[in-house]
C-alpha cells in the first residue's frame, strides 16, 4: 500500500495556518489534526498547557509538548499514513523548536534529542511555514490573557518567528515559505503552489 502524504503547517499565532490546513485537508481528501491536543490525552494536555494561570517552566512546557506529540504521532499521524491516508496537520514538531527552544530559551540541541526520541521517523514530507509579521498577527487576534502564549509578549513573538525562518532555511527541500499577510484567496493560491510537488495538478 502506498504510504500517505504528511503535510504540516506552521506559524506564528494568528498567521492564518489553522485555516489554510483545514483547507487544504478537504481539498485533497486528507484528515486534518492539530496540536497540541487532538487525542483524548493531548486534550487534557492542552488544558494545562494553555493555561496561563499555572505557572510552568520552560522545561516542562516542552515536556508536555513532546508528550502530546509522542502520543499523536503513535496513535494517530503513523497509523493513518501507514494505512494510505494522507495527513494535514495544525502543527508538528518545529513548533516546539521555536516556541519552547526559541522563544522560551530551552537548549536547542537538547530539545531536537528529546524531539527525535517522542517522534522517531514519523516526519512531514513538507512544512509550509505561513509567515506573517508579528505587528500584523497582533492586529488579527484579540489577545487572550488566559492563554499561556498569546499573552506572552512582543518580543516572544518575534523570538519565535525569527526561529522559524531559521529552521526553513536551514533545510529548504522540506521547508517552504508562504507570505501569509495577504487576503485569503491569495495566499491560497501561494499554498497550492507551494504544495505542488506534494500534490502534482492541485
């Protein structure tokens, strides 16, 4: 059987991602997942995680995170693309690489071990990073308080972009980035074209 495609969208908060995979997903019969929290585990783990009021340490943030994503890789992502079906997912590993190790400041050699220990080989055939000033993500979204990053700060923010524009430079066969700020038809059609290799004719 032929394995499934595992396309993973990434971004920062706001940048337009959750929608685009969600499109995409319908538009080549895919099964569309997110993280954290799409599993009946990783949904109690978001609860904590998102939770603003409880204080947690970078630490273990990203264990929580890594946990989740062990778990989902495992019982959903690997055996639904070993099965054939193809996978469209509202993040994926590099998320943690930007918002815990880039943004939070945990040892980045340390978490990508830890990150290939929760995950193995179950990895995207493509990231599209959908790129978006941190000014203009702000202006999109009402800011949560309650939420433990998006009350984070500006220059959180800015941490965590400059980190994902590392990561797809630093392997553009797997990386492609999409400018996010437009309107939703063009970046749309900058998506599909991204994607053209994944998806030859659309």
């Amino acid at each position: 059987m032929t394995r499934g495609r595992f396309v993973v969208f990434e971004g920062v908060d706001a940048s337009g991602k959750s929608t685009q995979a969600r499109r995409v997903a319908d538009d080549h019969d895919a099964r569309f997942t997110f993280e954290p929290g799409d599993t009946a585990l990783g949904a109690e783990l978001r609860r904590w995680l998102l939770d603003a009021s409880a204080p947690m340490s970078p630490v273990t943030e990203s264990l929580l995170m890594l946990a989740d994503r062990s778990h989902h890789a495992a019982t959903v992502i690997e055996p639904a693309l070993a099965a054939g079906q193809s996978i469209v997912s509202d993040r994926y590993w590099a998320s943690s690489i930007a918002y815990q190790g880039y943004g939070r400041g945990v040892d980045l050699a340390l978490l990508r071990a830890a990150t290939d220990l929760a995950i193995g080989d179950c990895r995207p055939d493509v990231t599209i990073l959908l790129d978006v000033p941190v000014g203009i993500a702000n202006e999109r979204r009402l800011r949560d308080h309650h939420d433990r990053f998006e009350s984070a700060d500006v220059a959180f923010h800015e941490r965590v972009r400059a980190g994902y524009l590392e990561l797809a430079a630093d392997d553009p066969a797997h990386w492609r980035i999409v400018d996010g700020s437009g309107d939703f038809a063009m970046v749309s059609a900058a998506v599909d074209a991204a994607l053209a290799e994944v998806w030859p004719g659309g």
